[in-house]
C-alpha cells in the first residue's frame, strides 16, 4: 500500500468513527528526520594560556557552562520517538561530573581549553555511547559558542 493510499484509508475510517483509539505507529506514516537536544550545564574556572599577554582570559576566570548535546536520526515508527532523552542524560553525567567546579586546564586534554577545544572534548567522550551524536555546542556565555560535528 502507498503512503497515499495509507493516508487515504485513515481518513476513511476516522470519517466513520471506527478508529477511536490510535497505536502510537498510526499516528503519521512516513518517516521522519529529527534532532533533539539535551542541555546540561557545570560550573568551571578556566584560563587560555594562547592569548596573548595582557589580555582578560589568558587570566583565571570562571563561566556557567551550558552544553548542548545533539542527536539526530529517523523516529522509530513503532515508538514515535528518536531516543529517550534519559539515555542522553545517562551519557552526559560522567561528562558533567569530570567538569563541574574544576579547573579546565587542569584535565587531561584542557590544558588551553578554549570552547571550540572543549566541544571535540566532550564528542569524543560521548560519541562511544551516543551514536546518533550530531552536534555538541558549548556556550561559554550566553552570547558566545562554538560547536563540534564530529569532522
């Protein structure tokens, strides 16, 4: 049967009343391409020893991170979900807890842990369990992130 011929018979039987109850795999028939987001955030201190002298972030400073961790794939139609955003949650802890209220430079790999740089750090711990891994964006501020595709 063709997605239009599927679509076709649907509307006929919900015209009729016979379909008062839909399963979860009826409620679209084609697939469907879609990107979530899990965000998680830590406290850190960091300095960037590549800048030049004088300049505010070769000093010691702190930030209130936020990660974003993207996933991206084709919804299950049976489920009509991607992924639980549990098991998102579930990759990220160790990732959150080996940043939080620590000192960047201080972690093996971080020792200029500029955001573009943390973001392939965090990918290449994640990217083993997630892997409809996408994206992994790191705000520094609010107004400031690099983000890392895995290229």
């Amino acid at each position: 049967m063709t997605e239009h011929q599927a679509l076709a018979v649907t509307q006929i039987f919900c015209n009729l009343g016979s379909l008062a109850y839909a399963s979860c795999s009826d409620q679209y028939n084609s697939s469907m391409r879609i990107a979530l987001t899990k965000t998680f955030g830590f406290e850190a201190a960091h300095f960037l020893p590549c800048f030049p002298e004088g300049h505010k972030c070769r000093r010691m400073h702190g930030h209130s991170f936020k990660i974003d961790v993207v996933v991206e794939g084709e919804v299950d139609e049976a489920k009509g979900y991607l992924i639980d955003f549990a098991e998102v949650k579930a990759a990220t802890k160790p990732v959150e807890d080996a940043l939080d209220h620590r000192v960047l430079n201080e972690i093996e790999g971080l020792e200029n842990p500029t955001a573009e740089l943390l973001s392939k750090w965090v990918w290449d711990r994640l990217a083993p369990s997630l892997p409809l891994l996408a994206c992994v964006r790191v705000h520094e501020t609010c107004t400031s992130s690099a983000e890392y595709r895995g290229e």
